[in-house]
C-alpha cells in the first residue's frame, strides 16, 4: 500500500521471514521484493492496453480499494533495454487517503444505529454474534450489488430472525416504529434509493475531492486515460460518478475487467521486469545529518559545538539536515548519488551515518518535528592516519522499491551496506 510507513514494511519483511520465504541473511534479503501497488496497478493496466497507450500517454490510475483510495499519474516512456520496449515514468507525486468502501460499511451502520438504536445493535452483535456476521454480509452484499438504475426504488433489507425476536422481546418500541414507517412491515429494513446514494455519498465525495487534488498537482500536464482498478471501482454508483465528474477531463475512462486482481497481476509483471518503472516522484524528502560550519546569526547556540572542542579553526553545527532527494522531485529507477563524509576529530574510529525523511522540503536540523529517523549505519574506520583527511564515501542507490545505502570506508577499502525504504507515505 501506498500509504504504509517504513515500520510497516519492515514488519512485512519479518513476516516474510518468519513465514520462511526467505532467510534472514543480507543476501536472502535481496530475494524478497517490494512492490508498491500504485505501479503495480499501473503496469497492469498499461500492459492490458497496449495499443491504445502509445508513447507520450498520460494514465492516471485511480485504485478503490477497501480501506484507501490510490491516484497516481504516469507517463508511456520509449525505452532500448529491459525486456520490452516501453516502460513508465510517475509524473507527479500520487496522492491518496482513507476513502475506501469500509468507509461505506460505517456509513450503513451509523444509519443503521438511528433505525433501531445503538444499543439493540451491540446487544445483537453480543449475544448472536454469528447472525451479527450474517448481517454483515448481507450488507456487503446489497452494497456490491447497489446500482440506481437497476436496484429499484427501494431495498429490502432483511432483519433476520434472531435480530426480529431480540427486537421483539427487548426492545418492542423500535420494532413498533420501524411498522409504522414501513406500511406494517417490520420484518425487513425499507433502504429507498436516495438512502443508498446517501450511504455512499460521503466516501465518493472523498474519492472526487482526492482525484480532483492529483488534477491540479498535474497543473497544465494532460491526462489522457484514466483507469479505475481496486474491488471497490466494480461498484456501479462510483463509477457513474466518476464518468459525472471527470467524463470530460480525460478521454476515456477505462474499467479493466476484473480491477480487483491489478495489483497481483501487475506485481507479477514488475517482478519479471522492474524496469517496467522507470522514474517515481519521492513522496518524502529523504535526507542524512551532518556539522557543517556554524551560521551565526542563523543557528541557535544550542547547536553549536564551539571550535575549542575540535581540531577545527570554525565553530560547527549539529543536526543540521542534508538534503538527499526533495518531496516531489522525480527520480530515475537507476539514480546514485554520491557524498563524501569526513571525520570531525582526527583520531575518530568509526563514524554514525543517520539517515531521515520529512514530509516538508525545508528542514535545517535532524530534530524537526517533522522528521522521522529511518536508519542508522555504522562505519567503522580503524586506521587514524590520515586523520582529519580521512573520507568515507557513502553511494545511495534509488534502485527499487528501496533506497540502498553503502558506505566505504576509503582508507580501509571496507564496505558497510544498508538498505533504508524508499517510502511512499504522504
Ligand atoms: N461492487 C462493489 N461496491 C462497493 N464495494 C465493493 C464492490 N466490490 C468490492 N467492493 C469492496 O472493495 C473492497 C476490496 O477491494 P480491494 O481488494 O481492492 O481492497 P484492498 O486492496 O484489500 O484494500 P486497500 O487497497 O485499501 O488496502 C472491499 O471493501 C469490498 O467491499
Ligand atoms: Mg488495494
């Protein structure tokens, strides 16, 4: 998912250990993939249309799932290597939030509560939990099925037996009123149309308000197709309010058939070919911590660590942020940059690299508020001669899914690696 965190991943990577699918060496590691499902999604599509998605296109893949919704925009690139000659780079940063069809499912049971009240329902849900369950999917299944144009005036929705008699005996005013309002009947729940619309309509509103969001972060860039994926887009009453809203922004809205298995089948493909991605825009700034000279007038005394304590003839700075690659920059597949860290004491024998993002593309200290520590990587540098001349190289690899980080330590030649994510978080 796109919106998982660094924790998030890395639990699902002891998972996969625990599960043995892997061992738990360094090199076993590099067995286990990560695919981010917006690609996936993406990959899947464009392979599925093939000729309709010529060089230059601009999709846009929408994913309904059922806790988020998932916009990303990516652009049909010509490429010579790889297994195939087309590959796609993201063009925005993609964007997304909670606004999947659970959303729905909360909405039915607040309307729910106000029928028959809070109270008979958690009695219900305590005392036959099985039927409770029942009742659940049989919602799920009227919603899956909801269609305005085809589902009538109004739907029936069935209370059940073991709920009929709880109501009956405890709480018989519900039931009386739920009669009342219903021609007599108080054996199934009367849902008209409009109700339906209204259930759903909070969670569509969100799904349009996100999608108009990735419209704008898209400026005056064009989107040609966009691809509605995800379990959730099966339903009829989002789609015709996604052709309302955006019929006349792109071309051609396009419904995969069976938009529930994009995700596995495009990771499948990615997995095959991962240059099928060619170049993702960072939805985080990443970056490390380093002591450069002090700023006076810029930089609080707190962070300074006064020349005295070095071999230094300048004051220096802690915590200051060193910027890696900024929020909403784009950043090829195969992209490596390179820093030079050098020690601040000359008989210094191992230096602490701190790696960190922030949602914000302007942070000057490690220490914000806003910034998360992502990984640490010890160098170890044995041989002081050379002291302050001394230098480790540190290489980052944007590579995959995740940033690679290797250190070398230049006047032993030994190598340290990590490996931090390249998250996809908001
Ligand atoms: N016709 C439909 N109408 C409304 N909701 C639907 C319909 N068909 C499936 N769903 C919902 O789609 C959800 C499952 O979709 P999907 O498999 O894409 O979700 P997911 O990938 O597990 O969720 P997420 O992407 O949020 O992690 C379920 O909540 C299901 O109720
Ligand atoms: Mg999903």
């Amino acid at each position: 998912p796109a919106i998982w965190k660094d924790e998030d991943k890395d639990l699902m990577r002891r998972a996969a250990v625990k599960a043995g699918l892997i061992g738990d060496s360094e090199e076993e590691s590099e067995r286990l993939f990560l695919v981010l499902e917006p690609e996936a999604a993406a990959i899947f599509c464009q392979e599925i249309d093939k000729n309709t998605l010529t060089i230059g296109t601009h999709l846009m893949i929408v994913d309904c799932g059922g806790g988020t919704v998932d916009i990303t925009v990516h652009k049909v690139v010509q490429v010579r290597d790889g297994l195939k000659d087309v590959a796609l780079d993201e063009i925005v940063t993609g964007t997304g939030g909670a606004f999947g069809s659970t959303y729905v499912d909360d909405s039915f049971l607040d309307y729910l509560a106000d029928k028959l009240t809070e109270k008979a329902i958690e009695q219900f849900q305590e005392k036959e939990p099985l039927d409770y369950l029942k009742m659940i999917e049989e919602w799920e299944r009227t919603k899956c099925a909801f269609d305005p144009e085809k589902s009538g005036d109004i739907i029936y929705f069935p209370l059940g037996v073991k709920f009929y008699n709880l109501l009956k005996n405890n709480y018989p005013q519900v039931l009386k009123k739920l009669a009342d309002e219903q021609n007599g009947d108080d054996t199934d729940i009367y849902i008209s149309c409009e109700t339906m619309e209204g259930i759903f309509k909070p969670t569509l509103d969100g799904i349009v308000q996100k999608v108009k969001e990735q419209f704008q972060e898209l400026d005056n860039q064009s989107c040609d197709v966009m691809f509605l994926v995800g379990g959730f887009s099966t339903s009829p009453v989002l789609r015709k309010r996604m052709e309302q809203e955006f019929g006349n922004k792109v071309q051609n809205i396009v419904m995969p058939p069976r938009p529930g298995l994009a995700i596995l089948g495009g990771a499948a493909s990615f997995g095959v070919n991962p240059s099928a991605i060619r170049a993702r825009c960072s939805r985080l700034t990443y970056g490390f911590s380093y002591t450069p000279e002090f700023e006076e007038g810029v930089d609080p005394e707190s962070k300074r660590i006064p020349a005295k304590y070095l071999e230094n003839s300048e004051d220096l700075c802690l915590d200051r942020f060193g910027y890696l690659v900024k929020k909403g920059k784009r950043v090829p597949t195969d992209a490596e940059i390179t820093q030079i860290f050098v020690p601040v004491l000359s008989n210094q024998k191992g230096m602490d690299l701190e790696f960190f993002s922030t949602p914000r593309t302007d942070v000057r200290y490690t220490d914000d508020p806003s910034v998360t520590k992502l990984g640490e990587l010890r160098v170890e540098m044995p041989f002081t001669q050379g002291g302050l001349n001394r230098k480790v190289e540190v290489t980052f690899y944007f590579g995959q899914t995740e940033i690679k980080v290797h250190a070398k330590d230049m006047t032993s030649g030994e190598d340290f690696k990590t490996a931090i994510r390249f998250n996809s978080g908001y």
